[in-house]
C-alpha cells in the first residue's frame, strides 16, 4: 500500500455522507433495472398489477433523477450548504486530485443536462407553460445518459478513495437477496400457480388467500 497522507476530518464526513447517497443510488439503479429493465419481467408485472407497477416506476426512476441531480449542485445554494460533488473537491488540498475530481464532475454534469431540466420544469416545479403545453416539453431521458453519468460519479469518488485509502469502492456490484428478481419470482410463481388453479377449475387456494388480504 501506498503512503497516503491522512484524509482531513472535514473531507472524511463529506465522503462518508456522498458515499451512503451514492451506494443507495445505485441500489435503486439496480432495483429499477431489475424489475423494468427486463422483457420477462416487465411480462410478469403486465399480467399481474401493470397500474400499480406503472407508478412505482414513476417514483422510482423520479427519485433516481433527483438524486443523481443533487451530486451536482454547487456547493451553496442561497444560504444553505449542499452536500455534492463541487463541496466534496472544495475540501480536498492536493491540487491535482481536486483538479480531477472537478473535470468529472464537469462531465457529469454534462450528461445530467436533460435531467437538470426535467426537475426544474417537472419534477420539483410545475411548470405553468408546459402543462399549459406552450412550451416544449422536457426532452427525454436516455439510459445511456444515467449509465454513463453514473460511471463518471463513481470514477469521481474512487479518485478520493485511492489517493487517501488505497483501495476501490464498488458502488455498482449491488447484491441483495429480497430484490427486484425476487419480487419478479414470487409474481410468476403466483400466475403460475392461478393459471393451475384454473385448468383444475378449483379455486380454493385463491379464495383463502383472497380472504386473507
């Protein structure tokens, strides 16, 4: 291992904070992908309860984007300080690492431009002249735009923990047994299991479950 110096206290509590941010980011990312990013799945959740699925969507890739749109604020907005990706480089001394840090925020901010709008215009305002529908509406959100602004987040902190820890996070290799997989099984498993109440044409399974809910 290298000799690091010590991180600053200060720099140490910002980290500490963005990473929890970010680690659960990118579970949600995840869990997200799991349940809507896949053919077979989305087949499940159409056949199943599609309305009530079609709102958790809204709200998780909704709170997704304001979350990945927050790491870019700028350090102080009006009088109140923001925990982000420009306050975290503010704290940090080395000049070369803070001037890395804040070229990959600049690119992150970059992909995040649509976002940007999507949550002044839609997301944390409403917007009189596009509900009115006098404005253009708010351009579309790529995958490849969450993809790659997530990457350059990531490379932007693990700069932070190499020079200081001399090691790597992996904020993408999120591993959970109660999943979106999971949640996708127990759907199936449950169609499955009325259509072969069905073909025997007995119901009493689904009555006492019904009884119970």
């Amino acid at each position: 291992m290298k000799n690091a110096p010590p991180i600053p206290s200060a720099l140490q509590e910002k980290l500490t904070a963005i990473d929890n941010e970010v680690v659960l980011l990118h579970f949600k990312w995840t869990y997200l992908m799991q349940l809507f990013g896949k053919e077979k799945h989305l087949a499940v959740i159409n056949a199943t309860a599609p309305s009530i699925f079609s709102v958790i969507e809204e709200a998780m890739f909704t709170d997704i984007l304001l979350t990945l749109i927050r790491l870019v604020d700028p350090p102080k907005s009006n009088k109140q300080n923001n925990l982000s990706l420009r306050s975290l480089a503010a704290d940090i001394s080395d000049h070369a690492l803070r001037d890395q840090v804040a070229l990959l925020e600049t690119q992150v901010r970059a992909k995040t431009q649509d976002i940007k709008v999507w949550r002044d215009k839609k997301l944390a305002h409403n917007d009189l002249l596009r509900l009115l529908k006098k404005s253009a509406p708010v351009p579309p959100i790529q995958i490849s735009q969450l993809t790659s602004a997530l990457a350059l987040v990531r490379e932007a902190l693990n700069l932070i923990h190499g020079y200081f820890f001399d090691t790597t996070v992996l904020y993408d290799q999120c591993i959970t047994e109660k999943d979106g997989n999971q949640l996708a099984f127990y759907l199936n498993y449950g169609l499955e299991c009325w259509a072969e109440d069905k073909e025997k044409r007995d119901f009493t399974r689904a009555k006492k479950w019904r009884e119970k809910t």
